[in-house]
C-alpha cells in the first residue's frame, strides 16, 4: 500500500502470528493517514513464556506462543512512531483462554487485550481541489 493513504487499521488476532511484530507497526503507521486510528485485538503476554511454548507450532497456531508483553508492543509501537499509546487487557477473556489448553493455567501467562492508537503526526494536510475557478487551496 502507498504511504499514507489507510484511514484505519483493524486486527483480530493476526499480529500475534508475525515473526516480526516490529515491522508489522512500522508498516501500519507507514500507511496510516496522519490522524489515522489502529484498533488491535490480540492476545498479550502476562509475562514472559515458557522457552517451549515459543517453539511450539501448534501453541502458536492457536495464538499463544506469539504473544508479547504489553512492555516490548509499547515499545515497538512507540518506535514506529504511534503515541497516546492504549493497551487495555481484557480480564473477562481469562476464563474463555483456559479452555484453550486444558491443565496449563493459560490465564496465568496470557489475556486478550484491546491496543489502540492515533498516528503522531495529526499535522493538516493542504490538499488541491479543482474547482470551476481552478486549484484552490483547502
């Protein structure tokens, strides 16, 4: 997509499955308007995971070794150059993600979490119109 030129950008559980969540925020704020939203539900690491859960394909397949915490998405959100930085976790989603993995107490490590956000850069832009009198500035 050409550089900004997306009003808003919405995710349902899809970041959590990159390899490279840094360069997912990067593109999204690249292609965001100035102004533009982006309004993410995911599942965020309470804290760090097991080593084993982070190299098991079928934890991430069902979006949980692919969570991080709302720490390191603050910061890569922050260093793709959103601000005014929300990440609100869902605490009424502990009960649904246990039955994700019976027996491995999933609501200990990880909960789903709203992360929103405008782009920095809110400048007006001047775009042309053409009218019946020629360009004009709006």
């Amino acid at each position: 997509m050409a550089d900004a030129t997306v009003d808003l950008i919405i995710s349902n559980c899809v970041i959590n499955l990159s390899p490279d969540k840094p360069r997912v925020l990067r593109e999204a704020f690249r292609v965001l308007k100035p102004g533009g939203r982006l309004s993410i539900a995911d599942v965020i690491a309470r804290r760090p995971l097991p080593a084993a859960w982070r190299e098991d394909h079928e934890k991430l397949t069902r979006c949980i070794s692919g969570a991080e915490t709302a720490t390191d998405l603050q910061r890569w959100l922050a260093d793709a150059g959103f601000s005014a930085i929300a990440i609100t976790p869902r605490e009424d989603s502990r009960k649904f993600i246990e039955t994700w993995v019976e027996g491995k107490n999933l609501g200990d490590f990880i909960v789903s979490a709203m992360i929103e956000r405008r782009n920095r850069d809110v400048r007006h832009r001047q775009h042309r119109r053409c009218t019946t009198s020629g360009l004009r500035r709006v």
